[in-house]
C-alpha cells in the first residue's frame, strides 16, 4: 500500500487538544471539523493544511486525552498519513483503528515543508526528494485494518467473506 | 515416643501439591494413615485435592479438532501423555480421518513443537514473553505489532456500548463466551434510567449469548473480582475496557485498557492488534516505615517518573521491598501504574503469588519469569527506608507533596475504596485507627468494599461494626463517587482525601472540588481529626 502527499512541518509536542479544540464546536460534521484543525496551536500562522497532505511532527504527537476527535478531524481535513517520532499511547491506538496511517520515524531536519513524498506501507520506506528513509513496515493484519478504512469497516468485511 | 510433629497449614498445602491424594501423602510423611491426613486437612480447613475432569465430549472434540496429543494438552493444560491417557479412557484410538483446517494451519509455520517458553532465549522481559506465547511467535521485540487472542476481554458497564457494536456486525454469537467477563461496577446499583435501560440490554445480551461470568451489580468492583475469582492467571494477557486493567500485573499477567470498539472486534474474532512495548524495571527497596503504605511507595515513584513517565511502556516492579508485598499491595501499585500512563505494570510471579492463587482458580498455569540478562528501556531504583506518607494534591496524580507538608487542611468527605485500596487489609488498617473512637462530626466518610467477598470478611471480622459506630457508610462494592457518577458527588469549594486512584478536575463532580488522594491510613486519620493528618502518630 502506497500513500502520496505533501508535507506540512510540525514541531514537539503536539497535543490532540492543539490539533482540535473541541470546546466551541462539538458537532461531528466533516467541514466543521476540518476548519478547526490545528487551530489549537495558537500561533496566527499556524499551518493551513490542504487534502493530500502528510504530516511530519516530532515527539509525543497526539498526547492528551480527547485524540479521537482530533483523529476524526485530521481525516476529514483529508490528510493521508502522518510521520512522528513518538506518538501518545491512545493517538497511536485509535488512529490506526480509524484507518489513518501513522508511521514513527524520525526525518532529517533538512526536510521542507511542501514537499512532495510518497509511504511506502507494506514496504516500510519513505521516499522524498532527495533521500529515502526506512522503517518497520506493518503487518499484513495491521495494513487489512487500514485498508479497509479502520478496525469496524475491517472486520465488518471479515464477517461478510466468512 | 515422641510425639509426631503436626505439618503446619503451609506444609500440608505444598505437599499435597507434590504428592496430591491423602494415601500419598501419608506415604511420605510415613508410618501415618490417610484418614490422619485427611483430619488435618479438615481440621486446617484444605479441601481435598481434586483431579481436573475433562467429559468424553470435550476430549473428542479436540482429538477430532486437533488429531495431536501435544496440541489438545497444551488447549486443556495437560501433558500430552495425560491427554493420551484421557483420550484413551473414552476409547478414541483412531487418528481423525479428516485433516482439518487448523492441522494445515499448524504445518504452515502456525506454533510447532519448538515453540514455549522451555527454551532459553535470552534477554526477554516478562512482557516480551507473555506476548510472544499469546501470539504464537518464538520471541518479539519491543515496537512489534503483533496479534494476539487474549486470555480475557473484561468490559463493565460499557458493555452496552460494545453489544451496540457487536450486534452491527450481524453475527449471532460472540467468540468465546468463557474468556468474555462482564461486571457492572461503575453504576452499582444505578444511579439514572438511560443506565438501567443499559443494565437491563447487558443482562439480557448475557442471557441469550451464555456468558457464564457475568458478575451482577451485587458482586463488587471488576478488578476486584477477575483477581478474586482467578479469572487471569500468571503468564497470560488480558484486556478490558477500563484502563486500570493493567491491575491485574500484580500476579504477574500482562494486561492493559482498550476501548469498546476494540472490545466489540474481540468479541468477533477472539484477535486485537498490539504493539510490543519497551520496558521499565522499577526496583525498590527497604522496609516500609510504620505508616507508610503500599500506596504512598507508588505516589512517592509517580512523584518522580511523573505522569508521562511510563508512556506506551510496561512497568516492572522489583526489589526486595516488592518481593515482600502482599497480592493487595501489589494490586496498588500495578493499579496506580496506569497513572504513569503505563501500557501494563507486572509484578513477578513468586511463591506469595502461588499461595494466593491456591484455592481461587483449578487451572494449571505457566508464570513468565524475567531473563537475568532482560533488556530494559530504563531502570530506576528508589529505597523506601526513610519514605514518609505520601499524597497527591490536585488536579495531577504527579503532584505529591509529604503528608505533613499539607497537615491541618480541613476536609469535607473521606473515601475509602476503590480498585486501589478497597481490600481487608485496606479497610482493617482504617478500621484499626478509627476503632473505639468518633470521626470528626463535619467530616462525610464513604466506604466502598472492593467486592462481596471483602465486605462479607470484613463483616465478620467486626471491621464494619467498628466504622460504622464510628460514624461511616458503608456503601455498596463498587466504583461509586471515584467515576463521579453517584454516591458522594462533591459540591464547588468542597476537599476530598480519597484513596483512589484520580485526582483530575471534575473526576468527582463539581470542577472546582479538590481531590486528593491518599493510603488509607492517612484517609481514615484525617476522618478522625476532620483536617488531613499525618497517620505516624497512630501506630504505637
């Protein structure tokens, strides 16, 4: 399985509450959601992400509680994949069981921000321009869960072929 | 001639393990008869030693399953000569005469012979072995995904939630309704009518899916309970729908929190996604100080791991300070471990963890030990010689400051209870500091025994008589106020010592309630003086 996208660059630290603050909006609408990602970073010129894009940030990515929602508005912002070198324990968890590929490893610092790259999943390489990078690629159970768009659609679909 | 020596309890417990029937035991003992053994054993109160059984139909269905002696005894627990014995009793001489499914399965580089924790393989930790056994793999490494079928799915009163779930898949029956418990405790008994409908869903969805361990509102806490009625043994891995699931590391089984979807997928395929975490080895060492108790050691190490400490990581307890803890104690710690944000706490398997299983569960097991030569992410050694009584102040488990450093605050509501510090020993030792004397009259203090089982011991022992003419309620096992549901819900501006296990904003009602948690000693002292009091001077 492989996933395209640009990149947008996310430093350390980036809790589930920075990536969506859910306190104003508790509607579950996909377009209500997507404009509000990233909108707990503070910064007034923080990110704008586009469809198509993949996320490279650095440590703990997602901690905190409340990832769900923040999971649920990344993918309805369109986001592909996400790169950390850590991610928090339940980020990690609910992210793969909703479908969104999510990969630890650590880029080099030369990367920019819009650039295009591509994951390779089943592989466990990362192409970008000028260099590759490698990591552990996932298991065949764990590739049927994204594939399928999540841990409910995946064994919906198990059940249905039995 | 001299008078024989009596065997004490503990002898004649570890020798009916090795020679198990009276005839046996007398035998070795020597120049004695059965019925001498079996009066002490009456008279010790030991049951006699029972044999497991297997029907004609269970044996016939794993040699027709499986056609292989060493696979059926490993799924009963057996040797595979004692299934061949088994099988041979109900006359199944005959191989199978169909190869199955699983047989294929198994010549395809599925668990073979060489698999097992017999080998020595080196540098495992007890989370790496309990893994790689449950997922039928040699060996694995910390960051693996792996999948694997638990030994148990435990969920509570969200079980609603996961039927919900279950039932959108369309299939008619759950997995394996002996791994599956069911225990209402967070709601017991129910506090609104959306969860009485929930109750009212869960029993009858247990009713027609013959789950036979499903606990009622009446029976306790599920922790409580699984580590109870040995629904987890040393060696196996576990999940449940509540974080602090990771308890059940105290007999030495891996066991974490998962959420209801995750739970939902279980009960349909009997298989959940995990990664293998790295380890931590925590040691500790010393003698506990009189008045410092199990719970101040794990506030004194979340004091200095704080709360991101642990994170995606297991916990292993060690240390002489551990070794020489009581099944309850370690309860404790593996509990509040969930509040590093480990993903499972373990303490090792040892001859406590025997001795407290014995009588609670009929199933053999296999205990995981560490390698000596174990890899470990971080280690950490504290010693607790000089340890004083602990608590955490508001709104962060982390934030822990010595008791006396906080003495003379006034309270409003004392809770005793809960996974954490619910057990006899727990209630005894507040029941021994509050004995004979009166509670501060503008003090509340709520009980909540851990389980049934606890609040039946404790009644007998006269603990509740005491607390009671003391000025307690006792209320009804369960989670009651720690969930902030029901049972002592705290009004704004209200301070709260309690012995749980979460001190966040609003955990029990209003957000501006401050909570802090505490050993019950400390608890059950500051009841008494109605202003948080340092326990020490109440150990003579």
């Amino acid at each position: 399985m492989i996933i395209t996208g640009r990149t947008v660059l996310l430093g350390d630290n980036i809790s589930a509450r920075m990536i969506y603050p859910d306190e104003g909006n508790k509607s579950l609408n996909p377009a209500e959601m997507a404009a509000l990602l990233f909108n707990g970073i503070g910064d007034t010129d923080h990110p704008r992400s586009n469809v198509d894009d993949i996320i490279v940030a650095g440590r703990n990515f997602g901690i905190g509680d409340n990832s769900l929602p923040a999971i649920m508005a990344l993918q309805a912002a369109g986001i592909r994949g996400i790169i950390a070198v850590s991610f928090g324990r339940y980020f990690f968890r609910r992210a793969i069981n909703h479908g969104l590929p999510i990969i630890e490893a650590e880029m080099p610092g030369g990367l920019a921000g819009g650039q295009q790259i591509e994951i390779n999943l089943s592989g466990g390489k990362i192409s970008f321009p000028g260099g590759e990078k490698f990591f552990q690629p996932y298991p065949d159970f764990i590739l049927r869960i994204i594939e399928a768009g999540g841990l409910i659609p995946s064994v919906t679909a198990g059940v249905s072929r039995r | 001639m001299p008078r024989r020596k009596i065997p004490t309890k503990a002898e004649l417990i570890q020798l009916q393990k090795l020679y198990k029937t009276d005839e046996k035991i007398a035998e070795r003992l020597g120049n004695i008869s059965p019925q001498l053994v079996a009066y002490w054993r009456r008279k010790k109160n030991i049951p006699k030693h029972s044999f497991p059984k297997f029907s004609r139909q269970e044996i016939a269905d794993l040699w027709e399953r499986f056609g292989d002696d060493y696979r059926c005894g490993l799924e009963l627990g057996i040797s595979k000569a004692a299934f061949y014995n088994w099988r041979r009793k109900y006359g199944l001489k005959e191989k199978p005469a169909f190869l199955k499914l699983e047989q294929l399965e198994l010549d395809l580089g599925g668990p073979s012979k060489s698999t097992g924790r017999k080998a020595n393989y080196g540098h495992q930790t007890i989370t790496q072995k309990i893994l790689a056994e449950t997922a039928g793999l040699e060996r694995v490494e910390p960051g693996e995904m792996i999948e694997a079928e638990p030994d148990l799915a435990l969920s509570n009163d969200n079980t609603e939630q996961v039927i919900r779930q279950f039932l959108s898949f369309g299939l008619s029956y759950v997995w394996n309704p002996n791994r599956i418990v069911i225990a209402l405790d967070h709601n017991a008994p129910v506090s609104s009518l959306a969860a009485a409908e929930g109750h009212r869903a869960i029993r009858e969805f247990v009713k027609r899916q013959n789950i036979k361990y499903f606990y009622d509102v009446r029976e306790g806490i599920s922790h409580q309970l699984i580590i109870e009625r040995g629904h987890i043994l040393p060696g196996q891995f576990g999940v449940g729908t509540d974080c602090h699931a990771t308890s059940y590391g105290s007999i030495g089984a891996f066991a974490t929190g998962i959420d209801t979807e995750e739970m939902a997928a279980i009960w349909a395929t009997g298989k959940i996604w995990i990664k293998v975490p790295p380890t931590i080895k925590i040691i500790i060492n010393g003698r506990m100080p009189i008045g410092v108790f199990a719970k101040d050691v794990i506030l004194f190490v979340a004091s200095k791991l704080k709360c991101d400490g642990a994170v995606y990581r297991a916990i292993e307890f060690n240390g002489n300070a551990v070794s020489q803890m009581s099944i309850s104690e370690r309860f404790t710690m593996t509990n509040m471990a969930m509040e590093l944000n480990a993903k499972a706490a373990i303490c090792s398997f040892d001859t406590i963890t025997r001795r407290y299983l014995s009588g609670r569960t009929k199933m053999p097991y296999r205990p995981a030990l560490p390698d000596k030569d174990a890899l470990y992410d971080e280690t950490y050694e504290f010693n607790i010689d000089q340890l004083v009584p602990q608590i955490s102040c508001p709104d962060k488990v982390d934030n822990v400051e010595t008791v006396a450093d906080r003495a003379g605050l006034p309270v409003d509501q004392v809770v005793i209870g809960s996974c954490t510090n619910g057990r006899f020993d727990d209630l005894r030792i507040a029941a021994d500091i509050i004995k004979d004397k009166k509670i501060h009259p503008e003090v509340r203090l709520l009980i909540f025994p851990g389980s049934r089982e606890i609040y039946l011991e404790a009644l007998k022992k006269g603990l509740i008589r005491a607390l009671v003419e003391a000025g307690a309620m006792i209320m009804s096992p369960g989670c009651g106020c720690c969930t902030g549901l029901h049972q002592g819900i705290l009004a704004a501006g209200e301070r709260c010592l309690a012995t749980t296990n979460q001190n966040s904003r609003g955990q029990m009602g209003s957000p501006e309630a401050e909570i802090y948690l505490v050993s019950p000693a400390t608890a059950a002292a500051s009841a008494l003086r109605g202003v948080i009091t340092d326990p020490t001077g109440y150990f003579k």
